[in-house]
C-alpha cells in the first residue's frame, strides 16, 4: 500500500526577498506572508515613513524586514535597492515585483504623453530594471532564484479607460515569458501573477463606485472583489520550491472573471 505524500506549507527559510510596492495593498500582504514562511524581506517604495511601519510589524512578529525608500523607476535607486538589501542580509533570492502606478482613467487616446511616459517609466521599465539587477546578482552567485512580478487581467484582456495601464501589464507578461525562457536553464523562475479587482488603494476609484465596482463583481462568478491576501499565497506558493517546476506561468486571481 502507498503512503500519501506529507504536504508541508510552502516555506522560504534561509531565503532573501525583495519586494516592491510594499507599503500597502498587494505588496505589503506578500512582504508579511513571505517573512511569515521564513525569509528576510527589504520592502520598498518611495516613502520612508510609509513603509517603516510594515517592517516594524514583520519584526514584531518575529520576521526579519528592513525598509529602503526607492523609486523603482530610477536606475540608481533600483542598484541602491538590491545594494542594500545584499549589504544587509548577505544575498538576493527572491523578488516580488509589484511596485505599478496609473496616473490616467479615461478614454486611451486622451491619455497625455507625461502620463504615458510615467505608467511605463515604472511599470515597464521599472520591472525591468529590478529583474535585470536580481537576475545578475543571481548569475554572479550561480544561484537559483525566482521572480515573480505582479501583472494584471488588465494586460490579458481589453482594458476600457485604463488602456495604456493594460499595455504595460501586457509587457509585464511579454516579459516574464521571456526572462523564463532565457533564465530557465540557470535556475532561475519567471513567473507573473494576474490579479482581477482587489480592493486596495490603487483601485479605490473602481471599488469605491457602487457602479464601477457592481459592473466589474457582475462579471465575476464568485461574486465579489477580492483581498490583498488572497494575492500574497499564490506569490509565496511561486517563491517557494513548491513551485520548482512552475517557469513562465501567468497566474490569473480575479474570481473567475476572465474564465467567462
Ligand atoms: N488593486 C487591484 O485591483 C489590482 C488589480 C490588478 C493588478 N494590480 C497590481 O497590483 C500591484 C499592487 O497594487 P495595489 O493595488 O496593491 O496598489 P497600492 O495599494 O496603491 O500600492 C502600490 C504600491 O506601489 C508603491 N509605488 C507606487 N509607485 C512607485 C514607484 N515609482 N516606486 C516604488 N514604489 C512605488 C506605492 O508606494 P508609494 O506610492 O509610497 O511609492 C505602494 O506601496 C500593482 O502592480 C498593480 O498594478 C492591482
């Protein structure tokens, strides 16, 4: 008779991770739940005072956590990042891209040439210039590591009033298909995840408009929006090597919206 596999909770002891965009929302729930399964994490974005309270908090229950203030659409603020972070706990292992702005809702062809250039200064290139950064520092190491970068259903399907959002997502994921292929055979996993409507500041204009918010939930078979939790295990589950053998996957959270 054959035993059942014991199934252990995914864990990343011994693990370094960075994660972007943690002060709040979808970025701070993966920061919490990737310290809470064993690893160091340095949470960033660009303000100080916003982001201390996350790493006070993963201390507090007895994480280990520092927090650098970093532009991740700036070159030298992304080298300081991982800098730091290597300064500090001695590696890199895992980062968590998820740092994303949208400065325009509207009709796409209205969207100003200042505010195109921001979405894709850090949501494109942003994501970029982090992966590239933890990426070199894996090969000068010939370390494996992972990297999983928070997408969007917004780059899989036609995004009405956030057109040029949708477009950096969609890179996103051009992206991750990419750098899993080309890094696959050093170990090194690319996946992205693609969340739907989760209720969070950067969508508060959509979950705080009862006919944005009931529009999006009607096309959505479980029938709600859904939390920053419910992002943060998928994001630990492809950190971990109980994802060893998942490489340029696009992992769609959204309720079930886009299997309609
Ligand atoms: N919420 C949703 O419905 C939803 C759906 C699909 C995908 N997503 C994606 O999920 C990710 C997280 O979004 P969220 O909803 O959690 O948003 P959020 O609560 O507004 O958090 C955004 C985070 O990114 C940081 N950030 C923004 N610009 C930055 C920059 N230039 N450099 C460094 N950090 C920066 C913010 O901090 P500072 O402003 O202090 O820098 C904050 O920590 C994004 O990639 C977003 O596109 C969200």
């Amino acid at each position: 008779m054959s035993t059942s596999p014991t199934l252990n909770s995914p864990h990343l002891t011994g693990k370094v991770a960075i994660v972007t965009g943690a002060s709040r929302g979808i970025g701070e729930a993966i920061a919490r739940t990737l310290a809470a399964a064993g690893a160091a994490v340095t949470v960033a974005s660009r303000k100080q005072d916003d982001l201390a309270p996350v790493a006070a908090a993963i201390s507090a229950a007895g994480g280990r956590a520092i927090a650098v203030a970093a532009h991740t659409g700036k070159a030298e603020d992304v080298q300081r990042l991982i800098a730091r972070t290597i300064a500090e706990f001695g590696q890199v292992d895992i980062l968590v891209n998820n740092a994303a702005t949208n400065p325009y809702f509207g009709p796409m062809l209205d969207i100003s040439d200042a505010q195109w250039d921001k979405t894709f200064e850090v949501n494109a290139k942003g994501y970029f210039m982090c992966a590239r950064e933890v990426i070199r520092h894996l090969d000068g190491r010939k370390a494996p590591g992972s990297i999983v970068n928070v997408a969007s259903v917004a780059g899989l399907r036609a995004a009405p009033f956030q057109g040029v959002y949708g477009m950096t997502k969609a890179a996103v994921i051009s992206m991750t298909q990419t750098l899993a292929t080309e890094c696959g055979p050093r170990g090194i996993r690319v996946n992205a995840i693609a969340p739907g409507l989760i209720e969070t500041r950067f969508a508060a204009a959509i979950v705080g408009n009862d006919s944005l918010r009931s529009h999006v939930v009607a096309r959505t078979p479980l029938g709600r929006h859904g939390q920053p939790d419910e992002i943060a295990g998928a994001a630990l589950y492809l950190c971990s090597d109980a994802a060893s053998y998942v490489n340029g996957h696009v992992m769609v959270i959204d309720g079930g919206m886009t299997a309609t």
